[in-house]
C-alpha cells in the first residue's frame, strides 16, 4: 500500500472501500477487495500506465495476485 501512495495520489485517487467484512453471495472473490475512486475514467487508466504504477506492479506480482478492473463511473438515476 505505501508503495501504491504517491501514484494514487499524483492521480487523484480516493480510497472507498479497503479490506472489511463482506458477503460475496454469487460469483468469486478475493479474500481481500478494494474500489479506488478517481476523478475520472481517464485518470484510472493514466494512473495504471504511469511508471510509478508500474513499479509497484513489480512489487506485487512475486508475492500476491491481483484481479483488477478499471471501469467508467455511473451518474445516472438511483433506485430510490
């Protein structure tokens, strides 16, 4: 997580959801889930190809596995 500090940051990321208690009552997951929000779809994508990502990647990989998903925000109507 320190290492992922400063890219996130330079990006504007904004931590929501990290580790806690869940359900996962249809599909598959991880033991551990994280959502990251950004400013934007395009931040997302620039945060992940950025260099500083990129090497955290390489701290990562030899020691944990990753699922990940950069997906576009949704604004439009909420049940209500």
């Amino acid at each position: 997580m320190e290492a992922n500090a400063e890219p996130l940051r330079k990006f504007g990321a904004r931590i929501l959801v990290r580790g806690g208690q869940f359900e996962n009552p249809e599909g598959t997951s991880r033991m551990r889930n994280g959502i990251i929000e950004f400013p934007s779809y395009q931040a997302a994508l620039d945060c992940w190809k950025s260099p500083e990502y990129q090497q955290t990647i390489k701290l990562r990989q030899p020691v944990s596995t990753l699922d990940l998903v950069i997906i576009e925000g949704y604004d439009g109507p909420q049940p209500g």
